[in-house]
C-alpha cells in the first residue's frame, strides 16, 4: 500500500516538474534563436532526429528490462516481494517518464522549429511591411507637397475669388443703389402717368359723349342722305334704260359700218392680190426676159469656121494661184468628168499672173489626167504658172492679143545658209520639173530656154503676144471669136472696182509704192508669179 502511494507521489511530482522543464527550455531556446535562425533550423533538425533516436534505444532497453524478470518469474517458485513490486513499478514510472520526457523534448524541438519558422516569416512580413511603410511615406510625402502645392493655389484663388467678390459686392452695392434711384424716379414716373391717365380718360369720356351726340346727328342726316340716294338712284336708272337703248342703236350702227368696212377691205385685198399677180406676171416676164430658155448645144469640138464656142462646164482661173486654188480646179473637172467624159471642159484665163508651183502642178496633172478633154483659153494674159498650164495642155486656145509670159522661177529664202542652201536646192529642183517638159514642147534644152528669156528681156520676163507665142509651141492655137454659150441668166450687179485678193487693202512703202502682202506659203512651196513693179510682196 505504501508502495503505491510512494508511486503516485513520484508521478504527481514528475508531472509538476515537467511544465517548468519545458518553460526553461522554451525560453532558452526562443532566446537563441532569435539571432541565429538560419543556422540552428539545421541544428533543431539534427537534435529531433537524435532525440527520435534516444527514445527508440529507452524504449528498447524498457522491454529488455522487462524480458529477463518476465524470464525469471517462471523460474522462481517463491512470490516477488512488495519491495520489488514497488522498485519495478518505480524502473517503469521512471522508463515511462523518460519516454514522456523524450517526447515534451522532441515536441519543445518542434516547437522551436515551429516558432523559427514563424519567426522567419514574421521578419520577411516586417522587411516588407517597412519596405511598404517607406512608399507609403514617400507617397504621403509626396501628397503632402501636392496637397500643400493644391492649398496654396486654392488659398491663392480663395483670394482672387474673394477679391472679386469684394468688388462684385460693391458693384452690386452700386446697382442696388441705383436701381433704388431709378425706382424712385419710375414710381414718380408712373404717378405722373396715372394722374395724366386720369385726367385723359376725364377728357376721352366728354369727347365720346360729344361723339356720340355727333353720331346721332350724323346718322339722321345719312338717313336724309340715303332718301337721296335712293331717289337719284332712281333717276339714273331710267338714265342707263335711256342710254342702253341709245347704245343699242349705236351698235347697231356700228355693226353695219364694220360690215361695210369688211366689205372694202375685201375689195382692196381683191384690188391688190390683183395687182400682186400682175407685178408677178410682171417679174416672170422680166425673169423670162433674163434668161435663155434654149438648151445648150454641148458640142464634141466646141471650135467651128474658127470660133470657139465654151459652155457651161466652164472653170475660172483668175488671179494669183494660191493654196485652195487646186482644190477649187480640180473638183470642178472631177465633177464634169462625172457628167460626162466625151464633152469638153473649159479652163478660161482673163487675167492670171500665175502663183504657187504646188497648186499649178496639181491643176496641170488634173488637165492631164481627166478623161474629157480640157480647153486652156487665155483671153488676155497668163503669166508664169498659168503660162505653164497653158503651154502644156494638149488643146490651148488664145486671143491674138493675148500676152503669155514665161521666166524663172523667184521667190526668197530664211533661215540659216544650210538650210537657204537646201531651199535653193528644192526651187533648183522644182524649176526643173517645170521648165524641162515646156522646153521639150519647144524642142530645145532647158538651159537654152533660159537664154532665150534673157535674150528677148533684161530681166528674163519673155512676154510674147499669142500669135507669135503660137510660133513658140506655148500656145496651140489663134482664135478670134470666143462665144460664152453657158451664159443663160443676164448678168447683175455693177461695174467691178478695184478690190485686192485676200481683202487687203493696199499698203505703201518707205518709197511710196503701193503693195499688196502675199499669204505665207507651206513648206517647199514658191512663188512663181509675174511681178515687175514689186506689186506682190
């Protein structure tokens, strides 16, 4: 019995001590780790395995303790006295004990580890929460030196504001001031109104009161007036019946003067379409009378007892041959050719001082190749080009007094030496094309040609009439009589007066000659005319 109490004293005094055990521990250990946590997480490891370790080898000897008296109660027949019972209840409180003190010192060793862990944890969360702390005094600084930066302006426009309220005030101030003024003198205003208000409508109800009594007056005199009214009404009534059945005659009058009036004027447009078809009898007559009603005679040869008889496919070549001047040739003897190809066609020349070698070429190749033949006649003078057309058409005809004049060809150059050298080559070239078929009819060379040119004339303008130029070859032949038979209409119009090619007037020079300007040529075109007094420039 007493072993036993013995026993639960030990226990109770163990289980006291322990606590202060593992509150030293505790202590000593949190106070170490603190400034070496690193270094002893290593070391709290090693410890707990040690310990883990010394625990399995206590526990081990425990049963082997507890082996050999197993062992040994069998082998003893006598009974264990309480003195052994109590020292091995006591071997096992205290293997016990050991056990449980092992496990307090490997849990206080968790818990170490444990608290470094925290510990570490709650340096890493102050690091960072100063760390923080730091921003957040910069930034707090720095809205501390915005809100300061904000409170100076703000004070600064408080005072501005407050200024202008100031000054709004006694502006307002003033306006109250004198709208009280202004009032002052409206109310006065509208006093004097009302009292000048009173005093009109005093004035306005005696003026309509004698209105009024003018009204009445008025209106009994207008009931006198209509009365009146009604009895002149009356009498012009029978007035307008009076003077209807006057207009009624007078219409009627009237009518039967229109009437007769119509029945002149009928009679004077009958008097005159009378006339009218006697002054176009007249004008048919008249017309009749200027024109030839016969039909042309178109003859195959228009020459009969020496008489050449032009018709009306007749073309007009006169004046200087310029651009258009092919053109207005040539489609008129394309144009007869179409109408018939046997009767012949006239080219007549009054006056032709010739012109430009293109044109003329043209003309002179449109008499050569028309199918009908084409009769050149000169009545009075055929110059350079228009000589050259006449002397090589194969039928030409001319008035004995007709004059034919042939030379060189003239004209001007411009431009460089090179290129007046090529323009003289191309006039070169163009005289030749021109004078060696006229030569060849004369049967001579070109080179003699143009001797003989300056033999009969200083300036080489050998100007024949036509019966000596008939002797030339330049001319086919003499007529006396040239009868115009398309002439069918009597000719109108005045005597011609002198008017210039191109409509340009005359011009005179330095010298005092009169002139006319030629138009421009195309290009590789010349002048081939007969001017002696420099007329033509």
């Amino acid at each position: 019995m007493m072993s036993s109490r013995i026993a639960g004293v030990l226990v109770v005094l163990c289980f006291a001590l322990l606590p202060c055990c593992v509150g030293a521990q505790s202590d000593k250990a949190s106070q170490a780790a603190e400034p070496q946590q690193v270094v002893q997480n290593e070391g709290v490891v090693s410890s707990k395995n040690t310990a883990d370790k010394q625990e399995s080898a206590k526990a081990k000897e425990l049963a082997e303790a507890k082996k050999p008296a197993e062992d040994k109660e069998p082998a003893e027949d006598k009974e264990p006295s309480e003195l052994d019972l109590q020292k091995e209840e006591l071997e096992k409180l205290k293997t016990e004990h050991d056990l449980l003190v092992q496990r307090q010192k490997n849990t206080l060793v968790e818990g170490e580890l444990e608290q470094q862990r925290i510990a570490s944890q709650a340096a890493l969360r102050k690091a960072q929460e100063e760390e923080k702390l730091v921003e957040v005094q910069v930034e707090v600084a720095r809205l501390e030196a915005e809100a300061a930066l904000r409170k100076a302006k703000h004070e600064e426009k408080l005072a501005a504001i407050q200024a202008e309220a100031a000054q709004l005030g006694a502006e307002a101030a003033l306006r109250k001031a004198k709208q009280e003024e202004e009032l002052a003198a409206f109310q006065a205003e509208v006093a004097r109104l009302e009292t000048e208000t009173t005093l009109r409508k005093a004035k306005q109800e005696k003026e309509i009161g004698e209105l009024q009594a003018k009204v009445e007056q008025q209106s009994a005199a207008r009931k006198l007036d209509e009365l009146k009214v009604i009895e002149e009404i009356a009498e012009l009534k029978a007035e307008a019946d009076r003077l209807s059945a006057q207009n009624a005659i007078q219409q009627e009058k009237h009518r039967m003067a229109m009437a007769e009036a119509t029945l002149a004027k009928s009679e004077l447009a009958a008097e005159v379409e009378k006339l009218k078809g006697q002054l176009g009898v007249r004008d048919a007559q008249d017309e009749l009378g200027d024109r030839v009603l016969e039909d042309i005679d178109y003859l195959t040869d228009p020459v009969i007892d020496g008489t050449l008889y032009v018709s009306d496919r007749r073309i007009q070549l006169n004046g200087p041959i310029i651009s258009g001047t092919a053109d207005y040739v040539a489609e008129r003897i394309h144009y007869f050719n179409n109408k018939s190809k046997e009767l012949p066609i006239f080219v007549v020349i009054d006056y032709c001082p010739g012109g430009s070698v293109m044109q003329g070429y043209r003309i002179v190749k449109a008499i050569e190749s028309s199918p009908a033949p084409v009769y050149v006649v000169v009545k009075s003078f055929a110059a350079s080009m228009a000589a050259v057309i006449t002397t090589l058409a194969d039928y030409s005809y001319a008035y004995p007094n007709a004059i034919i004049l042939h030379h060189q060809m003239s004209g001007g150059m411009y431009g460089n030496l090179t290129q007046q050298a090529e323009q003289l080559e191309n006039a070169k070239e163009w005289a030749r094309r021109l004078s060696e078929p006229v030569s060849k009819k004369m049967d001579i060379t070109p080179e003699k040609f143009v001797e003989l040119m300056y033999e009969n004339n200083s300036d080489g303008d050998w100007e024949e009439f036509a019966n000596k130029a008939k002797e030339l070859k330049w001319v086919n032949e003499i007529v006396h009589e040239i009868r115009e038979a398309g002439v069918r209409k009597r000719p109108q119009g005045d005597a011609p007066q002198p008017i210039f090619f191109f409509w340009q007037d005359e011009e005179v020079d330095s010298d005092g000659q009169r002139f006319v300007r030629l138009p421009k040529l195309q290009p590789f075109d010349h002048y081939f005319i007969y001017d002696p007094d420099r007329y033509y420039r």
